[in-house]
C-alpha cells in the first residue's frame, strides 16, 4: 500500500512545491534548522518525537526569539475524523489541522 508520505509527496510535486519529508519530529526540527520552510505539516503519531512535542518546541523556541513575532505555520494531519476536536489541536499550537488522507484541494488551499 501507498504511504501516506507517498502520497503527500506526488500531491505536492503536482503543485510544484518543494519539500522535505522526514520520519519523525527530532529529524524535522534537525531540518528546520538546517534549511528555511514556509511551512511544516506533520503527523500527531511519530516514534521518537511526536507531533504534540514537535509543536511544543517549535512554539517555544519563537517564545525564546524575544526580536521576533513571527509565527511558523504548523498544520496537523491527522485520522481522526471528529474534526470537533479542531479546537484542541489549535490549542496544542498547530495553526491548521487535516484529516488524512489528505486531498490535492486540502493541500492547495
């Protein structure tokens, strides 16, 4: 079957964007670090680091960037299909959330 990276990849490629696409939230913010992004989407479920700390650390570095109020966008994808619980992921600090599979629509807008 077709990961789910696999197929963010190809919808990506269809809309010409670039991206790096990584296994878990230490390599992310390894790659964040390393190389500017527009924006990062991830997945809540990740060994090593999670979504939920993946955000945590990305808001709290800006919180520790005292020159700047500059906002990362993170978008969670997640498969939860009670997208009630919009609310608790903008609460965690993801801007967006997604309900995988994600479509070429989702993606654009």
């Amino acid at each position: 079957t077709e990961s789910v990276r696999d197929v963010i990849r190809r919808q990506l490629d269809k809309l010409g964007i670039e991206a790096d696409i990584v296994g878990n939230g230490a390599e992310a913010l390894k790659t964040l670090a390393d190389k500017q992004h527009g924006i990062l989407f991830t997945d809540l479920h990740m060994p090593e680091m999670d979504g939920y700390q993946l955000v945590a650390q990305i808001r709290a570095d800006e919180a520790a960037e005292s020159d700047s109020d500059a906002r990362f966008p993170v978008i969670a994808l997640t498969a939860d299909v009670l997208l009630a619980q919009r609310q608790a992921y903008l609460a965690y600090g993801f801007d967006e959330c997604l309900l995988k599979p994600v479509s070429l629509g989702q993606l654009r807008q």
